[in-house]
C-alpha cells in the first residue's frame, strides 16, 4: 500500500444532471479521486474531514486516496463471517442438534443478504 503526502484539493463540483449532485474532487499524488453527495452541506463535511486529515500530517493512500486513519478504521470493521462464526462458537456446546440444524440454515439463508458479489 503506497502512501503519499501529496494531496491537493479542488472546490465542489454541482452537476444538477445528476442524482447525486455534488461532487468532491482531491488528487493524491497526481491520481484524482471523487466522491458524490446528495447534498452540498454532505459534501462540504467530507472534504472537510480529508483536509482536516491532510492538514494534520497524515499520510493518503494512492490507491483508494483514502487518509491512513480511514484505512486502519476499515481493516478493523467486523466482518459478517467473523460476526457469523463468534455467534455459532458461543451456541453450539450448549444447544441439541436440532438447534444447530436450525442455527446453520438460518446463517446459510441470510448470508447472501451481507456478502458483497
């Protein structure tokens, strides 16, 4: 993951034909990166938020043009599986099999719902 200081920001793009009509624009190390908002208060808060981070020191992904603090809160995120398997792990000594039958084809069925394609 490379990480770079050079960050530099523009001003909010309106772009009425658009659902989400405004737009913030950032480059990090020359890649230029966007976000698109509903409204411009929502747009104004996130750039305000990546320059607040920019103005801090903190370095900026290239690839996703994410700031570092942002990255590391991704990683750290719950999983479905992790949350999935820590539920099942706390149950299953303590639960007949017909329990566990129902516990696994209530997982299995949901599942789908929280995993991305």
């Amino acid at each position: 993951m490379a990480m770079s200081y050079k960050v530099r920001f523009w001003e909010i793009r309106e772009r009425p034909d658009r659902r989400k009509g405004f737009e913030v624009r950032w480059t990090v190390s020359g890649r230029e990166k966007s976000e698109s908002f509903l409204t411009k208060g929502l747009a104004e808060s996130r750039r305000a938020k990546l320059m607040t981070a920019a103005r801090d020191g903190e370095p900026f992904d290239t690839q996703s043009g994410l700031p570092a603090s942002e990255i590391r809160a991704l990683k750290q995120r719950t999983t479905w599986y992790v949350l999935a398997r820590e539920y099942i792990e706390q149950r299953w000594d303590r639960t007949p099999g017909n329990t566990r039958r129902t516990l696994a084809d209530a997982l299995a069925t949901v599942t789908p719902a929280f995993v991305e394609t």
